[in-house]
C-alpha cells in the first residue's frame, strides 16, 4: 500500500472549503472526500447537507481553489484534514472482533 493511509480502514479525508468558491449557497463548509479519479483528477465530495446536494464530483483544482479563501472566524484559509479513530478505539475494535 505505500504508506498511503486512506486505503487503510478507518482512515477518511475532510475538507474545509468556501461554497461561494465551487458556486453553491453558504460559504465555509466540511465534508468528507469519498474517491479520487485520476483520469479526470476529480474528487467525490460527500456533503453532509444531504438535503441540499446529493454526492458530486469536483475538479481537484477547484476544490483547492475552494480551500484558499480566508475563512473570518479564524483569519486562515481553509484545508483539510486526514482523520482516524483514536488507537485506543482501534485496539478495542480488533479484540471484539476476534472474540466474536
């Protein structure tokens, strides 16, 4: 796997980004990033506004364009972040697995 993390399970990508930036209502936004397509150098946003957009592919350099603006609360530009589940949580997940 190369060391590459989001193939492990458990790991997820977030993003922070301007909605305004991909033209959509709203401004500062997370979501997590479902997928990646080299081909076209896209990635699936899952928005968590389910009731307002449905998954949709967006151009990675639109989504970092997205992540530039500064965002007012913090004064910082936007970003995003690799997550996982404490280790602790991990340990306890693989040891109630094996007991079952």
């Amino acid at each position: 796997n190369n060391g590459d993390k989001t193939n492990n399970g458990g790991y997820f990508l977030v993003t922070s980004f301007s909605r305004k930036s991909l033209h959509q209502t709203g401004d500062g936004h997370f979501s997590p990033i479902a997928a990646y397509h080299e081909p076209t150098d896209s990635c699936l946003v899952l928005d968590v506004a389910r009731f307002k957009y449905t998954p949709y592919w967006v151009p990675l350099h639109e989504l970092y364009n997205a992540m530039v603006p500064v965002d007012l609360a913090t004064q910082k530009s936007r970003g995003w972040v690799l997550m996982s589940p404490p280790a602790r949580n991990r340990k306890i997940n693989e040891r109630s697995m094996t007991n079952e």
